[in-house]
C-alpha cells in the first residue's frame, strides 16, 4: 500500500481525505495557499506545503506546484478530492508522467466524460437513454430556433465543458431565446474558456437522482445505488438523500443497469457518478452526464451501504480488486445531507465569509459531521464558503428526517450567517416530508414561506396579546416576583404596555 499521498485540496475534503489515511497509516501530506496557513486542514495533516497567494489560479490550480511538493514530500500518490483538479486530465498526465499515481481514472476517461456532448453521445451508443436534444454544439441562432421548434418548448441550454449550473439556461419559448443563448455562451466561454452550448428538451417536474458507481482496474464494474439530489440552488445541490423517496428496487436496478453502462463503456476505473435527470410524473429517466470523481454527497451512499468510498478509492488506485460485488451492496436505512455553507439564505444564499466566533457540532447516534473549520478560525472569500457536510442515519426517511431536526438546532456557528435557518425550515415543511421533490423546490418553499409568514397586523395582535398576559401574571403575583423568574423590570415595561393598550 502507499505509504504517504498528497491531498490537492483543501477544506472538508481534504480533512474527510486525512482521516482516511489515517486509519490506513498512510501519511498525508496537506497543501495550502497563503490564505490557509492555519486552515484545519494544514493542522490535521502530517505535513504541509505553501503552493502560492489566496487566488486558487495561483494556488490549488497550479498542477506544477502540486507535482512539487508530492515530491518533495516524498509522496506515491495524489488525491484530488473533488472541485479543483480533480476533473482536469491534463493535470492527470502530468501527475503521470511524473512517476506518480493519480487517485481516480484515467484521462481518457475523463476527456470522453468531460464533455456534456461527447457523454451524451457515449451514453446514446452505450443503449442509455438521453433527453432528446443536439448532439453537436449550436453553431447559429437559427439553428436554435428550429431545433427548440422541432423538440419543443422549454428548452434548456447548457455549456458543453464545465458544470456547476454555469452556462446554463432555461428557455421557456421563443421570445427568450435568442437573449438565453448569448447569455449562455458568454458565461460558458468565461466559465471554461470554451463558448460551446448544446439544446435539451426540458423535463418537467424533474428530480435530480444520481447513481453511484466503482470500477476497478481488474474490469470490475458495480454501483452503490441512488442519490436524491433535487434540492439546488443555482443549479447546486444543498440538500441530498439516500435512497431517493421515489425509488423503487425495480427503477433503481434499471437506473444502476444503465450507470454501469456508461462506466464500462470508457473502461472507468475509481468512484464515479452518473446523473439522471428524472420525470416526477411518469417516472421516466434520461442520462445528464458522468462526474468523473468522488461527490460532496457521498456520505449518505456511505452511511446506507456501510462502505467507505475513499478508502476504497485508494485500494483501486493501488492495484486492488474491489472489495465488494454488487451483490453485497444493500441499502440499509435511510440518509440525508445538508450542506452546511457559509451564506445568508434571506439574500440568496450570497457568501458570508468572516471569523467563527463559536462552533458547536451535534453529537449522537447516526450523526456525522464532516467538518473543514474550528471555533476561531476564518472563512476565506477566496473560495467555496462550506463549512461542513452534516449527515444523519435513520432507520427509515422520518426517522432520519426527526434526527436532522434535533441535530439542525443543536448545531451553533456564531460570527457568520450560514445556511442552517433554510435547513431547519426545510425539515419541518410538508411537502418535504412527503418527498415531493424536483429541481424547482426552493422557489416554490420560498412562496409557501412567504404565504405562512405572519402580516404585520398579526404581529402587532401577538404583542398585544403577549403584553396583557404579562400584566396578568403580574398581578396575580405577590410583589416583587414575577413569572418563570424573569426581572421585574420586564414585567414592568410589559405593564407600561398594556395600559398604553388598553386606553
């Protein structure tokens, strides 16, 4: 086995990476840029080395520092965790011809699956269903406007390269396209310097569900079943569970059948995942694309299957078979993801960078919190603002559903605005409790939200009814005591208050 691997990354992943290598006695070794000198990250690791300034261009982007320090470290191998590198095949080449191993697959795979267009066409020879749409880049505004005809409004246009919801638009008819597709193609090409854009039919009522899969280099190819991850904000995921609350054994053997497919059909080799776009009317399923990596969500895959996806990541990358078949991979329980981040969900989820002044994590049975912060330490705003993926186990979805709540409003994280508010709302609201997701729910909670929102002459009657039952407790109370212990002072004001009432 490696004896030392370099993580080229940093944050929660990195920290998630760690423990791993950890429990294997493998040492790891950290990078950081001049922003992460005292990140958790650098502290937890065996040793560490400075890759540039804040910028990650200038930092975790830059492959020729990365190789460097591996190295120097002495390091066999590199770990990309996931955003960064870790879909870049070039930077795999050169970790290559280095004379180190790459923790994931190959380049080749990952230029077939890189782009939507080649997957799309890879996933249509494989016999995997796809959402009808162009197979090659609009090359014209006419070419658009008869292809969204011929298909049918609405539409969506999508970047070829890169993801993450950049590039990508949702055009409802055809007043909105021409305006949709420059808009596209502007944010693709200064996205991912390349301004190629594609056209799908738009499913409606659609739920984003994901499979989970694992190749080995010996041509072992299995998946770990599915992902609910409909829950976006800006076409990214805040909220995933394990298994989907529509799957049935049946749907996800078929979904599993066709991940596979896809990962034989580029001889993939490490943890991979294939995205599905799926119709909540008639259950329909169409190939979106394949990430070529380990997800932020894969804690809830590993809590349902009991496997840990990152060690065995590193098994494969050292030569290992898999340690699993498909038959031993079962759905125990049920799991749910919140995606703890840095941002004010009242302003649409805008960064909220700034000093941790008090972190307090929950505790207990099926409680899992994998952290990338400390009380005291700093949220850059030179990169993506998560500070944890905090994950629960239940017995069943209300059970795990139950257990997120309690642990929701345990966990404290003072000085910032993050997102735990939204998720706390979320786990109380009926629609979904019952599960009755697709990718459009937080507009659509946003206005259940606002239509449950108490008017302000509801408040002002809540004031009032507060300040004269105050009066009432304090007068039946010997003097210079008040109810619940509470300073007479307030009693007095509330006093003050209802006799302004009253008159």
């Amino acid at each position: 086995m490696f004896n030392k691997i370099l993580i080229a990354n940093r944050g929660e992943i990195a920290c998630r990476i760690i423990r791993a290598c950890r429990e294997m006695k493998i040492a790891a070794v950290a990078v950081y840029s001049d922003a992460d000198r005292d990140a958790l990250h650098v502290r937890m690791a065996d040793e560490a080395y400075n890759v540039g300034p804040p910028p990650s261009s200038e930092s975790y982007l830059r492959w020729e520092r990365i190789i460097e320090a591996a190295k120097a470290s002495g390091a066999e191998a590199i770990h990309p965790g996931y955003g960064f590198l870790s879909e870049n095949a070039e930077f795999v080449r050169h970790v290559n011809e280095a004379g180190l191993t790459f923790i994931g697959p190959s380049p080749e795979a990952m230029d077939a699956m890189g782009g939507k267009i080649s997957a799309r066409k890879i996933a249509i020879e494989a016999g995997v269903p796809v959402v009808p749409g162009t197979n090659e880049p609009l090359s014209t505004f006419e070419e658009a406007k008869i292809t969204a005809e011929q298909i049918g409004y609405p539409v969506m246009l999508k970047a070829s390269a890169g993801g993450g919801g950049k590039g990508m638009r949702l055009v409802a008819d055809g007043k909105e396209l021409r305006s949709a597709l420059d808009a596209a193609r502007s944010e693709a090409l200064s996205s991912f310097g390349d301004e190629s854009v594609f056209m799908e039919k738009a499913v409606v009522r659609p739920r984003h569900i994901e499979i989970q899969v694992f190749s080995d280099k010996h041509g072992n190819h299995v998946h770990l079943g599915e992902r609910e991850c409909s829950i976006q904000r800006r076409h990214q995921k805040v909220i995933e569970e394990a298994p989907s609350p529509i799957n049935s054994a049946e749907l996800r053997e078929k979904m599993g059948a066709c991940a596979v497919m896809v990962a034989k059909a580029v001889d993939y080799v490490g943890a991979g995942t294939v995205e599905f776009l799926v119709s909540d009317l008639d259950r329909s399923f169409y190939f979106l694309e394949m990430n070529t990596r380990l997800q932020v969500e894969h804690p809830v895959t590993e809590l349902v299957t009991g496997i840990d996806l990152v060690r065995e990541q590193i098994r494969v990358a050292w030569g290992e078979n898999l340690s699993f078949t498909q038959e031993d991979v079962k759905m125990n329980g049920h799991a749910i993801e919140c995606r703890i981040y840095a941002e004010d969900p009242d302003h649409n989820f805008m960064p909220s960078p700034g000093r941790i002044e008090r972190l307090h994590v929950p505790q207990g049975p099926g409680v899992r919190d994998d952290g990338g912060v400390y009380e005291g330490g700093e949220v850059s705003i030179f990169y993506d603002p998560m500070i944890s993926k905090f994950a629960v186990w239940g017995r069943d979805r209300q059970q795990a559903i139950e257990k997120m709540r309690r642990a929701l409003k345990e966990y404290r994280v003072d000085g910032i605005k993050t997102t735990l508010p939204f998720f706390r709302a979320v786990m109380e609201d009926d629609v979904f409790v019952k599960g009755d997701l697709d990718t459009g729910f937080i507009p659509a909670f946003r206005e259940r939200e606002k239509l449950t929102q108490p008017s302000e002459s509801d408040k002002d009657m809540a004031m009032i009814a507060a300040a004269l039952s105050y009066e009432k407790g304090r007068s039946l109370m010997p003097a210079g005591q008040s109810p619940n212990g509470d300073e007479p002072s307030r009693w007095a004001m509330a006093g003050r208050m209802a006799q302004l009432i009253s008159k």
